[in-house]
C-alpha cells in the first residue's frame, strides 16, 4: 500500500487499526526508552559507575538529544508525510537499541543512548497529529486515552521480561531483545498506513516557524499545562529510573524480583491509573471545566506523602504494596495534560506543540529527575529518601494542572477530559 496515496477519510476499523499501530509504537518508545532503568545496576558494576553517572545515561544522555532534536521533529510532522516520519524514526532508534549491546565502553554506551534519544523525537509528535487528524472531537478523547497507556505497556514490558532476562543472560541480551519491536512495527506502519488528510486547516498552509512561536508564546493553556508535564516527569522519571535499584539495595530483593514488582506496578498500577483518571476527572469537575484540575491534582499531591511512606517502611511487603498504589497515582496525569494540550492547541500546529511541550517535559523533567536523584544519593548515601525529595515536583505539577485548566476554561467552552466517556459541552 502507497504510502504517497492520502485516505481522507478511514473507516472505523481503519482508525483503530492505525491507533493500534501507532499506541504499538508509543510502547516501544517507552521500552527503549526505559531499559537503562532496568539494567542499571549489572552496567554500574561492570563500568565501575557512580549513581550520577548512571543518572546521565538513563536519563540526560537520552532526554537531552530527544529535546534537541524534538522541535524541529515537530515542524516536520506540520509540514511532511507524518507516516514516513513515524516509520523511519522508529525503525533508527530501535537499531540503535540493539547495536548497544555490543558496547564496550561508558562512551559508547553513552553515544548509543543519544541516538535514540534523537530518533525517538519524531515518534509522539507525528503520532499525536496522526490521531488528531483521524479521530473526531467525539472520539478523541477515547483514543487519546488508550494512547497513552502505553507508558504503562511498554515500562511494565521492559521491567518484566528485562529484569529475568539481565539475571539469567547478562544485560546485552535485555539490549537486543529490546531492539527487535520497534524494526518491525515501523515496517508495518510504513507498508499498511497511508498518510491521513489534515484537518482543522482551512488554508491547508502549515504556520510559519516564527508566526508559531508568536501564537503558542502567548497561549497561557500551552504555557501552564508544559510547567505541569514537566515537573510532574522530574518525579515520574526519577522513580521509575530508581525504583528497580532502591529495591534490591533497600529491601535485597533480586534483579528478577525487582524487576517483576516494577513491571507489575508500571504496568497494572500505572495502566489502571490512566484509565480510571479521565472519567474521574470529569466526575470530580461536575461538568465544570475550571474544575477539571481536581482529579490530577488531588493525586499528584497524595503521591508525595505515599513516596516517603515508601521508602521509609522498614517491611518489604509494606513497601511493595506501598510501590503499588504511588503508581497508580502517578499514572493519574499522562492522559490529562495532552488532553488539555490538544484542546487548547491550534490545530494547524498540533505538531509543533506536542514537540514543545515534549521538549520541555524531556530535557528538564526526563533528563533532570534520574540526575537529581543519582545527586542527591551519591550526596547523601541514600537512595530512598533521594527518590522521595525529587517527588516533591509533584506539588508544582498540582499547582499547574489548576492553572491550565482555569486558562482553557477562559478561552474554549468545550473542554474534553481524557477519558473513555464521550465528550460533552461544559459550561
């Protein structure tokens, strides 16, 4: 199937089928993306790291060449063939994850894990403006939903099979495997998507870079809900970077054990977390959109007390379970803030803004939380109560949610919670 033909409109089994694709390869972002998380501690052995070295290779290393590289990925989603881009970029950054097994130093390591970072900019905003484009306001919402749950699929994917798989056959093999997805998702989006019609463009000219920063630089919807995705991802990366390595120093639990406690909250708490917020948002915001903040919010605070409980319970069990429920509150927010993005964004730069608020969330909030808290343990000595500080983002991400949603409020009566409900003028 051409790749060159456009399909203005597909059919219903068309739109979920291109979801399927697409939320397929969101997970492997979120795979190849969290894999050094797993295997943290046999690479700190066998390179004879410090925990602030690791935090540059699971967290700046990569994050830093996405932010780079994530504006200009964004520009090319406005203006080219989304699905070529989303194809190739997959295809490069899962090569790149495979060939890390072979290296053989810190550097190379290192340079491995920019490249990725660097392919896997084109991922989300070309998907994001795909989805847009072939869902109706309707069922946006439901799609955006099932989208990003796959930071739950792929975390608790990588966490499960990676954790077993570096006990019993060493951590290149967890590279390896880790690699092989993504080639054959990209094929597969590449020979059985065709590129979909824009819409919401009437003059189907994409903005010019410097009329864009102009509109997005005064849209206070944009401006609020970045601050909030950014501070909430310091906290969501610096435990989720941590939490396989806290386990097994605190509580000696193996590398397969942690890694299997880890995969179940990523993926059952951090998945039933996403999917049970959108409906609870609207629930708590009683059809009024300035309220839409409550649900996240009231979560995103609870997770700060829940993140010292954690790590300072002396039970292991208590601790488990303790990792259980700071991740279902910390799947309470990836849904909502594009939901609210996506509603306040102008829809000829869908793309752009998505890249924007990635860039923000991926070069301070991703690169700076597994840092912050590989300081702040190397500091200190400890690296419990290092994860727990670094939750205390999660207030300032409170504080935004209600900003964000006050501003959108201000300027679109119709707002769309992120949920599987359909949607309904609020007033």
């Amino acid at each position: 199937m051409s790749n060159d033909m456009v399909e203005p409109e597909p059919s219903r089994s068309g739109r979920w089928y291109i979801l399927f694709i697409l939320t397929s390869i969101f997970s492997i972002h979120y795979l190849d993306r969290t894999v050094m998380s797993v295997i943290i501690e046999p690479i700190k052995h066998e390179f004879g790291l410090s925990d602030t070295a690791m935090g540059v290779l699971a967290g700046l290393a990569h994050s830093g060449a996405l932010s780079i590289m994530i504006l200009p990925m964004g520009i090319l989603a406005d203006r080219r063939n989304r699905v070529r881009l989303v194809a190739g970029c997959v295809i490069v950054w899962s090569t790149l994850t495979g060939l890390s097994a072979l290296a053989g130093s810190y550097l190379a390591l290192l340079l491995m894990r920019i490249g990725v970072g660097a392919a896997e900019a084109g991922g989300t905003p070309g998907s994001v403006s795909i989805i847009s484009d072939v869902f109706s306001r309707r069922e946006l919402p439901t799609a955006m939903g099932i989208y990003y749950t796959a930071a739950a699929i792929g975390t608790g994917l990588i966490f499960l099979i990676g954790g077993y798989v570096a006990e019993h056959y060493g951590w290149r093999i967890v590279f390896l495997i880790a690699g092989i997805p993504g080639i054959i998702f990209g094929l597969l989006l590449l020979l059985t998507v065709r590129e979909p019609k824009r819409t919401g463009n009437p003059s189907g000219k994409p903005a010019k870079f410097g009329e864009a920063v102009r509109e997005l630089g005064t849209n206070r919807t944009l401006l609020w809900i970045t601050i909030t995705g950014t501070a909430a991802s310091i906290s969501q990366a610096a435990v989720w970077t941590w939490m396989a390595s806290f386990l097994i120093r605190q509580h000696d639990l193996s590398l397969a054990m942690a890694g299997l406690t880890v995969a179940t909250a990523a993926g059952l708490g951090k998945g039933f977390g996403s999917l049970v917020s959108g409906p609870l948002a609207r629930f708590l915001a009683r059809d009024q959109s300035r309220a839409l903040w409550r649900a996240p919010s009231l979560l995103l605070a609870l997770s700060v007390p829940a993140a010292w409980a954690m790590v300072t319970v002396g039970d292991t069990r208590a601790a488990i379970a303790l990792v259980m429920f700071l991740s279902i509150l910390l799947g309470s927010w990836m849904g909502q803030a594009p939901g609210i993005l996506m509603s306040g964004a102008p829809p000829r730069l869908r793309g752009t803004s998505m890249s924007l608020y990635h860039l923000s969330c991926n070069l301070i909030g991703v690169g700076g939380g597994p840092l912050l808290a590989g300081i702040i343990s190397d500091a200190t000595g400890e690296l419990g109560p290092a994860i727990a500080w670094s939750m205390s983002f999660n207030l300032i991400a409170a504080l935004g949610f209600y900003l964000a949603a006050r501003s959108l409020a201000d300027h679109d009566p119709v707002v769309i919670a992120t949920s599987g409900a359909d949607p309904s003028p609020i007033s």
